[in-house]
C-alpha cells in the first residue's frame, strides 16, 4: 500500500455534544460535528532528540489559547530519525516520518527536517511569526468545506472506548483522485525526563501528541460517504483523561485537507483510576 493511500486526510471539528449513555451500557460518550467552514489542519513534525524542537512544542500547545476549535485542529508528530543520537523518543513512529517525506515529496522538496510545520499539507516555515501564521489559518477558515465530518467516543468498559467516524464528500467537490479519511487519537499533557540526545537533562511537555493513527479509509468522488468504527484497546501508560480525537479528509493527489475537526475525550475514570486518587 502506498504511502499515499496510508496517509490521506479526513478532519472535522465544531462544538462537543455530551450524550447520555444507556442504562445497558453505562457508557460516556460525547460526539462532535464538522462546521460549514473549513478548518486548518496543522501538523508539526518533531522529535525529543532534536534540541530546536521544545520551543515548537510549546509554541504548539499553545495554539489552542490563540485559536479556537472550529479553527484549527494541531496535531504533534513524533519522527524516529533522530533516535540514531542516543535517545530513543517513546512517541515516535517511523509512520510519522514517512508522512513527512511524502508531504516533501508533494511540495517538491527533497528535505525533511525538524521542527517543520504543514497547514493543510503544505510547508509554512514562517509559522513562528504569529501575523503570518494567523494568515494562512485564516485564508483556509474562509474556505467551504468540502466533505463533512461526524465523530462519537464511547466508553467501553476500563481499558477501551469505542470510536466512530462519517465522512461525506460534499456535491461539487473538485477531488483529483478518490479522497481519503482518517482517525487519530492523540493525547495532551505527556511528560518525558531526556537523559541523553541534544535534550539531555531537560525535562519536556508535549501536547497534541499523535498515539493512533487509522488506516485510510477510502471515500471515492464527490458525494462519496464511508463509516470508520473501531474500538480501541487503551494501553496502561496512555492517560484516559487526557486523550482528545481527531479526524480529516485529504485529496492526496491535489495535496489539500477539505475538513478536519477533533474533539477532546470524555472517558470517565476506572476503578483503578478513582482508588488512586
């Protein structure tokens, strides 16, 4: 499978809807619609071993307190090429890398480094400058949508949740070839004590933090539709409360996002969870 196939995009984001679960169940839930608008997708491309990164890390976190959700959707990935150095980032995926290369490859670049930004798959090296960041998000927001997006989380039981996802392709959508969709799950607040690498010594927060990413769903041509459902088993050193969804559409032939959107969680806390608090 290429990696374009693997890698395209499906995002939407608008206001959280809290659902109440069955008496059967016993399962919180919450579900999310995208707006009619489009929302900027912004991915940084990082890594703990990289010592120009943690202010892009930080300058990432952030975002959240300068945009709001029906804005942007900020997603931190983690690459595994700087391991080689002596610290072996825990977040790091060589999938990751491999995303990059193949977003370089679109913008015609033959480099990949870090800390790199895309918004909406395309390279913004002036992301650091907030008037020129600020324009690009918002040269996208005044754009339509062009596909539309639904997601739920459900609890399902102590260690997994349940995860859905819709995604319509709009009438009239200029797709060059069948567009894709994808879910990802991330998680905010992470921690990591660096003890060897560039960071050696210093003490990081990462936020955004990309710890699933689906396959990629294929939706076809304009008023193309697809359902994703999956429940995912949470691993033990994965924090319930601080994990947040994700989802875009991308037309990997164009090298555009047309929506994305995500949602913070709303898992309750297990037994364990509760005793130790």
């Amino acid at each position: 499978m290429s990696s374009t196939r693997r890698w395209s995009a499906a995002v939407a984001v608008l206001g959280v809807l809290c659902l109440t679960p069955s008496p059967a169940a016993q399962a919180a839930g919450c579900a999310k619609q995208s707006p009619a608008h489009r929302v900027a997708l912004v991915e940084l491309y990082t890594s703990e071993g990289c010592s120009s990164c943690p202010p892009a890390d930080q300058w990432l976190g952030e975002l959240s307190q300068r945009f709001s959700a029906e804005q942007l959707v900020a997603l931190s990935l983690h690459v595994d090429y700087w391991d080689y150095i002596g610290w072996q980032d825990p977040f790091a995926r060589p999938a990751f890398a491999e995303r990059q290369r193949w977003l370089a490859r679109l913008a015609r670049s033959s480099t990949v480094y870090t800390p790199e930004v895309f918004t909406n798959m395309k390279e913004l090296r002036a992301w650091h400058t907030p008037a020129h960041f600020a324009e690009r998000i918002e040269k996208i927001n005044r754009l339509p949508a062009a596909a539309d997006i639904a997601l739920q989380m459900r609890q399902a039981g102590d260690n997994a949740i349940d995860l859905e996802a819709r995604f319509t392709l709009r009438e009239g959508a200029r797709v060059e070839r069948a567009a894709e969709a994808f879910v990802i799950v991330y998680e905010n607040q992470l921690r990591s004590d660096i003890r060897a690498g560039e960071n050696s010594g210093v003490k990081l927060q990462h936020d955004r933090v990309v710890r699933f990413w689906s396959m990629a769903l294929p939706l076809g041509s304009a008023g193309g539709s697809a359902l994703w459902r999956q429940t995912l088993k949470i691993p033990a050193d994965w924090q319930r409360k601080h994990l947040g969804v994700a989802a875009f559409v991308q037309d990997p032939q164009g090298g555009d996002v047309l929506q994305a959107l995500a949602m913070p969680g709303c898992l309750q806390p297990t037994a364990a969870t509760a005793a130790r608090s």
